[in-house]
C-alpha cells in the first residue's frame, strides 16, 4: 500500500454551531491508523491572522483540496454582498471546480433550521447522495466509510467485497458436502443451474467463485459451513416478540438462531409466523384451506431476507427481528450503499449487493431476485393487504424496515380471540364494529360507534382486517370509495360472533 498520494480535505467552515463537529473530525482522521496515512485536512480557523479577506482564503483552498466535506446544521451563517453565506459559497465553489462532495446534514428539527439553509440541503439534494448525523461518533462513522469508498474508488487502497475474502481460520473440511449438494439440488430445480449434486465440491465451490487461493470465503462459510459462528459470531439471527409497543423485559419470547443463511431465514420467517394472527378459508376451491396472515408472509420474508443477505457482516451487531403488537421491526448492520438513498428505494432503481457472492447464491435458488424489486414488492404486498406502507429508516448504525400490523393494540386486554377453524384475533373496536354491522353502516356512523376520528387509520386497522378475514363485506364492492359505500356482516362474521358469545 503505497503512501505516495495525500489528499487535501476541505471541510467547510464558518458555522459557529458545528465548530466541536469540524474539530472532532480532524482530529479523528489524523489519529486514525488508515486515514492518515492518505488525507491531510483544511479547517479554517487554523489559519493565522493575516490580510487577507476571509472569503478569498477560503475559496483558495476549496480550489487547492481534493475532496469537500460539507457539514449543515441549522444556521445558514453571515450573508456576504451577494445574499450568499461562506458555507454555500465554498459548495459552490467545490460544485464548479467537479470536486468529489459528500455532504452531512445534522438531525434537527427542521421547523428550527434556517430557510435558506433548507434551501441549501435540497440544493445538495438534487445533485448528490447526503447523509444525515445525530451524534459526534455517527458523524465520524459516515465520514470514515465515505474515505475509505474514496481511497479504493481511485485506487489508493485495494480493498475486496468482505464476502469473497478468506474466512480467517476456516478450511475445505469447515464447509459441509450435504449442504452443497442439497444447494446445487435446489438451485437446478429453481433456476436450471447447469452444475447438480454430482458436482465435487470443490468445483462447486470455484464456479460460484466461493474459493480464496483455494480457501473458503466468508460467503462460503455463511452458506454452507457446518458451524458457520464459529467463525463469524455476529452471523446469527435474534428474534424477539413482545406483547406492547416498546421493547420491554421480561420478554415473552426470545430466540438465538445459529446455523448457515439457509437455515437462518428460514427460522426467523417460522418465528415471525408463528406468533401473527391468521384466518384459514373455506375448501371451496381446492382440497387446501387458504391461509391469511395479517402481514403478509411474502412481505415478511423479504424483509427477513433483506436484512440477512445485504448485513455488514464485519459488524459485530447480528440481524435482530422484532415482533410488536403493532408492527414488525428487521434491524440489520449496516448502511445503504451510497447510490441508494431511502427515498430511492420506493422507487424502481438498481440492484446493489452489499454481499455479492451471497446474493448470488441467494438468487440461484430464488430466495432473492437480481432486479432490486424487493422493497417494491413488499410494499405492494401490503397494499394489497390494506396495511399501513412499509417504513425504512438508518439508525444508531443499524438499516431498519418496520411493517406495520393490521391492529395496534396497547395491551392484551384490547384483543379477543376466538376458535374459527384456527386463532382469529380481533380488537375491541373491531368486535363493536362487528356487532353493529348487522344493517348496512356507514364508514362514519361506525367511527363514531368506536370513537374513532383518524379515517386512514381507522381503515387500515379496523375495518380492512375485517374485510380481509372475510367477517365483513362492502355493500359496493366494485366500488370500494363510493360515497354510498357501507359495510355488513357476513354469515362467517355472524358464526364468529356467536362461538365467542357461547
């Protein structure tokens, strides 16, 4: 690794707000054992009294540096003549000059923040990638990943997908033959894959570029090693439910899933399926009774499966899966790449692996797919099931999807539950709701009945699970917002109601 190149860091100036934020960084990227061996780094209020005037320096410099890191807060900073800020200006400056520009927003309220700095984030915003901070050791973090993307972008360092590097330790007698061959078994039948279980395993393991010098990779160990945490502890799954709404001891229930990716997706979906309220239909239409669960388990699995392929395996966090009375949390370690950003991912865009070699193997046997529609599907899915959309979110480190469930319950005591062929839980509001639909009923007669005044959420947690279950109908069902819509029980809805009463 040669040291030869430094690059300059502009790291913009002016706001007083941010002072302990441009400190912090240049003294961590100049104690960092990497980073400073490659970046030098500009702060204003290190230059020396002088006549110059204040905004030529800094303009200079923005000109001399090799990257700008921009930092906004909340205050825009002193106007010059031109209605401008030094902190817009030096952004300008970097944006003419095609200098590479990674921009940090602090997370404030933004009722609080300037409007011309507003102006200035969204500016930053249609023109690049910006990423947002709460804390001094999350600004640090972002900036550290952002250098280190950098330095291999221009070839400085030469670093690897963590999934094709060698497992530390591992060797050909780590991995299990079984589960290769029950792999190429899978990925024949679900994508015509042209090597099958008489394939050596070696070789196997070379066409799904899974060897290092003859070494299995991290991505061979997580698939088909026979104790893959013996090797990567933080490779297992932590799947918590709790009765509320808030993460509450003693927990209800709490397991730790160890094994390959196989067996860890498959777990995490049992666990999460397991414990949601589901309706089973009628054999009218073939000799299995459909089964609904309210959220729907397609939806469940990419989120799992997101979660599992796409971690940062170098983290020393695991995948956590949480199931709320009000919704389902996948937590997983790690960011999105910087070409996607939370917005982006509600729109159809790229597929970009955070784990490559993984997400192959994962697609050949169509437990993902190649074309980023994942998110998109799941959120459709839960459209389609009259759920709240799915939400997605970065924080404490950590890549978070929630899906919301059908009925937001504050406690136990708010449900009943009933035997209808298999566990059907209602709320309170939806019994009431049940109980007064005996004549056609109006949306808002039946808000009223519930005390209810949110139309949204009343919908999606009240009356569509009830509809999905089959227990309520609409009067105009090929007009499901017709003014003249109403709803009423069904003969389903009428057997429910008189099994619990018995």
């Amino acid at each position: 690794m040669s040291t030869s190149r430094r690059y300059r860091i502009f790291v913009s100036s002016v706001q007083k707000e941010l002072a302990e934020e441009r400190q912090s960084l240049k003294t961590f990227i100049l104690n960092d054992a990497l980073l400073r061996q490659f970046f030098e780094v500009f702060l204003f209020e290190d230059i020396p009294a002088s006549d110059r005037r204040p905004d030529n320096v800094y303009l200079e410099e923005v000109d001399r540096c090799d990257l700008y890191i921009g930092l906004f807060g909340d205050s825009y900073g002193s106007e010059g003549f031109n209605g401008l800020s030094p902190t817009e200006e030096e952004f300008d400056c970097a944006t003419k000059a095609a200098k590479p520009r990674i921009i940090f927003v602090k997370s404030e309220s933004a009722s609080g923040r300037h409007p011309k700095m507003q102006a200035l984030i969204r500016k930053a915003g249609d023109q690049l990638i910006r990423r947002r901070y709460a804390s001094i050791p999350e600004l640090t973090a972002g900036v550290y990943a952002s250098l280190v993307e950098y330095l291999g972008r221009w070839g400085a360092i030469t670093i690897g997908p963590f999934d094709a590097s060698a497992c530390r330790g591992a060797e050909l007698t780590d991995i299990s033959e079984e589960k290769v061959a029950t792999f190429l078994d899978r990925a024949v039948h679900a994508r015509g894959y042209a090597h099958g279980r008489g394939t050596p395993m070696h070789s196997a393991l070379v066409h799904l570029n899974l060897l290092d010098h003859d070494r299995p990779s991290n991505a061979a160990i997580l698939l088909f090693g026979a104790q893959p945490q013996r090797f990567l502890l933080s490779s297992e799954v932590k799947c918590l439910h709790f009765h509320g709404t808030q993460v509450r001891k003693p927990i209800p229930s709490y397991q730790v899933y160890k094994g390959d990716l196989f067996q860890l997706v498959d777990s995490s979906i049992d666990f999460v399926m397991g414990k949601l309220n589901r309706a089973v239909g009628t054999r009218a239409l073939s000799n299995d009774a459909p089964v609904t669960y309210e959220i729907p388990r397609d939806a469940v699995a990419e989120a799992i499966v997101n979660a599992i392929a796409h971690r940062d395996y170098s983290s020393n966090a695991s995948v956590q899966v949480m199931l709320f009375s009000d919704r389902l949390e996948v937590w997983n370690p790690g960011s999105l790449p910087p070409s996607l950003t939370i917005d982006s991912l509600r729109r159809p865009h790229a597929s970009v692996p955070h784990n490559p070699l993984i997400a192959e193997s994962l697609f050949l046997t169509r437990i993902v797919e190649r074309a980023g529609s994942g998110i998109l599907d799941m959120i459709e899915l839960c459209a389609e099931s009259g759920l709240q959309p799915p939400e997605f979110r970065q924080d404490a480190g950590s890549f978070i999807q929630t899906l919301w469930r059908p009925v937001q319950s504050g406690s136990t005591e708010e449900s009943v539950t009933a035997q209808v062929g298999t566990k059907l839980a209602l709320s309170q509001h939806q019994v009431e709701v049940l109980s007064n639909c005996f004549e056609d009923s109006e949306l808002s007669k039946l808000m009223i009945i519930v005390g209810r005044s949110d139309r949204t959420k009343f919908r999606h947690q009240v009356l569509n699970p009830l509809i999905t279950a089959g227990l309520i109908e609409m009067t105009i069902p090929d007009k499901p917002r017709s003014s003249l819509q109403k709803y009423r029980i069904t003969e389903k809805g009428r057997t429910w109601l008189t099994e619990i009463k018995e």
